[in-house]
C-alpha cells in the first residue's frame, strides 16, 4: 500500500494510474476502521478497482467539539488493517492540506431540507461539513465510483447531491459521472451496526446496544399489519427500558428521505433510529422490501 500526505503527490499518482487504465474506487473514512469499512474496500477491489482510502478527521463536520475530542484514533492499526486487507493507496492529509487556508475557503454547497431533516436537525451543521470535505476529496481523488455504507443512509443521499451540485473542473473531471455504491451495512451477530462509535461503549451498554436494530425489525415486520404510530410507540418505550434515549424514530421513501406519517406499500421505503445511550449517539436504519 502506497501513503501519501500531501495532495499533489497522491494526484499526480493517480493521474498516472489512471492514464495507464486504472479504475478508481474511493472509500472516503475517519479512521477508527473497522469491518465495515474493510467490506467496503473488498467490494470496490471484488469489482477490479484501485482502492484508494482517506483517514482523515474532518472538524468541520462536528457541531460538538467534544464529540471530535473524544473520536476515537487508531491511525497505526487503520494502516496495519488497510494493508492487510490489501488496500492500494491510503490518503492521510493533515488540515492544512484538506482546507489550504482554512475552511472558509472551501466552496460550501446547500443541500435544501436533506440537510435540515433528522441527523441534520439533531446536528446543525454537520452535513455541510460534510459536503465540504467530500467535495475537496473528490477534486483530489477524482474517482469513478465512491463507496458508501448504507449504515448512514442520509450522508450517502447528501454525497449523491454533492456530485450532482459539483461543477465539472478545468481538467474535464466530472463529479456528476461518479458512481455511487451504497454497500450493506455490516453487523454484529446481535444486529448492531458496526461503527467506531461503539468502542466507546460500555459492556453494559454493548449488552442492549442491539436493541436499535430490533426496533428495526420490528418496524419492517409490522407494516403490514399496524399502524406506524403504534410501533413506533412501541419501539421508543422498548428502547428507553433499556436506558436509551430516542431523538428519531422515522419512516422515509427510501428514495428521496421524505418523511411518512404512516407506511406506504407502493413506494420504497427505509425506517431510520437514532438513540443515544450514555453519551453514545447511534444511528441505524432499515431498508423495507
Ligand atoms: O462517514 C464518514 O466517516 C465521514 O462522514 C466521511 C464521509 C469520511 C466524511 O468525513
């Protein structure tokens, strides 16, 4: 595996790669790497990509400093798994490569009510930051296709957005040409998706942290036979007898995240949860075929 901290150096790379036909897969992470990331590394490389991986912790995608401090960082085992799962090229820039000048000089794009609904509304901010740091990835990287966890439902709808509001660049890169894969969600054997943020649990807390993902299935099984209001009752008092509390439980069209009052058999949808248990958010959602 290739590491490159700086952005021309990783660009002129793959401009030569990609001149010698190269196809570029990107997994775009924080760190703190995990299975679920790994899964997205073997699909792109399963599919005769170049795999190139970012670790970088983007500030400007936490409205909670704190929750930024308390990040968990493993750079030294990301890179000793990255290689293991033979992942090509890694991209570890500092900030000051990501954001020449800081921040305020990266183009910010609007993202209308995607960005103000659910993770938006409970993270002001936070998809902005978002967008801005894919953005500023995607003109290094220039990738073909970017591969996503389904685990954050909205952020892959938010980076879809980005590549269709993205303007083509002088060297004739494309963003709106990018494929988007948006991969399973990888779990434990208790059904909680993988996520750095559960290191940070408690053993206590790990015991009932499957409790989200229950929910889940319960809400995908019961839509033919009960009212969403009722099970989503059902669902909140289920997870606040195991110490969580609830900021969403949501029905959406699976399509464009419009939120539903009740379920609708004749359209796709995705049922989303986010709870918090101790000083741990988790997020998780369920396609409903
Ligand atoms: O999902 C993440 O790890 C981050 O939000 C991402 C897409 C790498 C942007 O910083």
């Amino acid at each position: 595996m290739v590491i490159f901290k700086k952005t021309q150096d990783i660009s002129e790379f793959l401009a030569g790669k990609r001149s010698g036909g190269a196809r570029i897969g990107f997994i775009p992470t924080m760190g703190a790497l995990h299975a679920g990331h790994i899964s997205l590394i073997s699909q792109a490389r399963e599919k005769g990509y170049l795999t190139v991986c970012s670790i970088f912790l983007n500030p400007t995608q936490f409205n909670n400093p704190e929750d930024l401090k308390k990040y968990p960082v493993s750079t030294d085992s990301d890179i000793q798994l990255l290689i293991s799962s033979q992942c090509d090229v890694l991209f570890l820039p500092d900030v000051e490569e990501v954001y020449p000048g800081g921040p305020d000089n990266v183009v910010s794009y609007g993202f209308g009510e995607l960005e103000e609904i659910l993770e938006g509304a409970k993270r002001p901010g936070h998809f902005k930051g978002v967008g801005q740091v894919v953005g500023r990835l995607l003109e290094i990287v220039e990738p073909d296709t970017i591969f996503l966890g389904q685990k954050d439902y909205q952020q892959v709808m938010i980076i879809t957005a980005l590549c269709r509001l993205m303007l083509q660049d002088t060297n004739g890169f494309r963003p709106s040409d990018i494929r988007i894969e948006r991969c399973p969600t990888v779990r434990e054997a208790d059904g909680l998706a993988m996520s750095s943020r559960n290191r940070r649990l408690t053993e206590p807390q790990r015991a009932v942290a499957g409790t989200i993902y229950q929910c889940l299935v319960s809400i995908q099984a019961k839509q033919y036979n009960s009212r969403f209001e009722t099970v989503k009752r059902e669902c909140g008092e289920i997870l606040a007898s195991k110490g969580f509390v609830t900021d969403y439980i949501a029905i959406a069209d699976a399509r464009d995240l419009r939120l539903l009052e009740e379920y609708d058999k004749n359209i796709p949808m995705v049922a989303l949860i986010a709870a918090s248990i101790g000083k741990i958010r988790l997020i998780d959602n369920l396609l409903m075929d």
